[in-house]
C-alpha cells in the first residue's frame, strides 16, 4: 500500500509539473484520477509496457481524455517511454498530445477527448474480446460531466445488451466540470440508480482509499452476466490546497511561481488519506 501511495504522489508530481511547463492542461480532473489510475497501473491491469501491443493484455481507455497529464504520466512510470518525456506535453511534434492519441503515444488504448465516446469505444474492444474467446479484461473511465452526454447512455444500454461482464466502468466522480459543479449545470443525480436502471451492477467508493479501489476492482472480476460500474467519490485538484473543489483548474496550468506552493503541499501530504 505505501508503494501506491508513493506512485500517486510522483504521478501528482509530473502532473503539476508538466501543465505548468506546457503552460496548458488540466490538473484538476487528473489530480482527482491518479488514484485510481495509480491502483489500475500498479495492481490490477495485466500489462506488459514492453509488448504494449500484446493481444491479452487488459486495456485502459480514458474517455476524459483531457486527464491526459495523468495518465501520461502512469505510463512513464510503467516503463511505455522514459519519464523525461513527459516535459514534452502538449508541445509541437510531440507524442503527448492534450489528448490521448493511440498512433503516437505506446499504452495509449484509444484516441479521446470529445466526451462520451470512451465507452462506446470500449464495448467494441470487449465486445471483440468476447467474440475472440479472449480473457483480457476492459477497464474505461468516464468524468461525472461527461456522463450529461447522450451517447453514454446508448453505449450503456449496448453494454448491458451484451452482457459484457469483461467490462467495467470506472466513474471519476469529482461533482465539478468546467463551468461549476454538476448539480446547476446540468443535474446528473441520481447516478447509481441510473447505471443500475440500465442493467449494470454498480458499487460506490471512495476515489482516493486505495483498499477500497482494490477491492472494489477485485469484486468486479466476479461479477457475471452484466457490465460494472464503479462509482469513485473523488476530489478535483486533490492534494493541493489552492486546486481542491474549485472548478478553475479544471483547465488551468499553474503559474511557475503557483508551482512552489502546490509542491510543497505534496511533500506536506496535504490532505494525504494515507
């Protein structure tokens, strides 16, 4: 358990540091992510960073693509590319684009960023793997705003539809989005009724407990004949006292001079549920 809590605060490290090198990005929703990437990369994905192209692999699609930083940044650490890479974020020619792109970036799954179609994208890939007889697992991740668009809720019937119980969702449940918390922008409560209503078995956790992540994705493996969703209550901009449920820095780098602060509320442990 200290090794993953050691991981998340690295990832947190290269996720500040690299959005304010590139000047651009979001933080706050990758923040509110690491943990759960942290627990899918270091626990639970079978995944060789040395054959990324394996066809028994599980796989990963980020479908709130422009939490990007982090996942960039789980991948270095896996050993997909060398971590001095990822100073190369949203630069020119680079392989680390805003968004994920799978023909540039080894261990990038899927091309996202135009929210709500990770998960169509990942029934494909499960539904494939069913078809083929493999045993390879897929794992997707949605933002809580993201959940707003319509194309999620078709891809959610098609998932239950199949019964593809290879499947499971994770949902980033931050409450903010870009323009202020969920609930004024556009109401998405009831979620686990919801989810539940289109024939998935569902579960609720803490983002950030690392136990409980671990059992909740071990609980999903056991699951028959329908989908899982994982409901994850997270905290946007989690670990640093400046970004922490403010919906600003959904798509705000800091500034270098912020970056002092933000650091050495890592190395204080801000907030530090372990």
């Amino acid at each position: 358990m200290k090794q993953l809590h050691a991981i998340a605060k690295e990832i947190r490290l290269d996720i500040l540091r690299i959005t304010t090198e590139a000047g651009s990005g979001h933080p706050g929703g990758s923040l509110s992510a690491t943990d759960i990437m942290t627990a899918l990369y270091f626990y639970k994905l079978r995944h060789d960073p040395k054959k990324p192209n394996w066809p028994d692999r599980d796989r990963f699609v980020l479908s709130k693509g422009h939490a990007a930083p982090a996942l960039y940044s789980v991948l270095a650490h896996s050993g997909y590319f060398p971590r001095k890479e990822l100073m190369n974020l949203r630069k020119m020619g680079s392989m680390l684009q805003g968004h994920p792109e799978m023909a540039r970036c080894p261990g990038v799954e899927a091309s996202t960023g135009p929210l709500g179609q990770g998960l169509s994208f990942a029934n494909g890939i499960a539904l494939a793997g069913k078809t083929d007889r493999k045993k390879y697992k897929v794992y997707v991740m949605l933002g809580d705003g993201e959940i707003q668009e319509g194309q999620v809720w078709e891809a959610a019937m098609t998932s239950s539809h199949y019964k593809l119980d290879n499947l499971t969702g994770i949902l980033d449940n931050n409450n903010l989005q870009i323009d202020g918390f969920n609930e004024e922008v556009m109401n998405i409560k009831p979620i686990r009724e919801k989810w539940e209503a289109f024939g998935w078995h569902t579960m609720e956790i803490d983002g950030h407990d690392f136990n409980q992540i671990k059992e909740a994705l071990d609980k999903a493996d056991s699951i028959k004949g329908k989908p899982t969703m994982i409901i994850c209550h997270t905290i946007k901009g989690k670990g640093i006292c400046c970004m922490e449920n403010k919906a600003e820095w959904h798509g705000k780098a800091c500034t270098p001079e912020e970056l002092k602060g933000c650091l050495k509320d890592l190395d204080q442990g801000i907030n530090d549920d372990g």
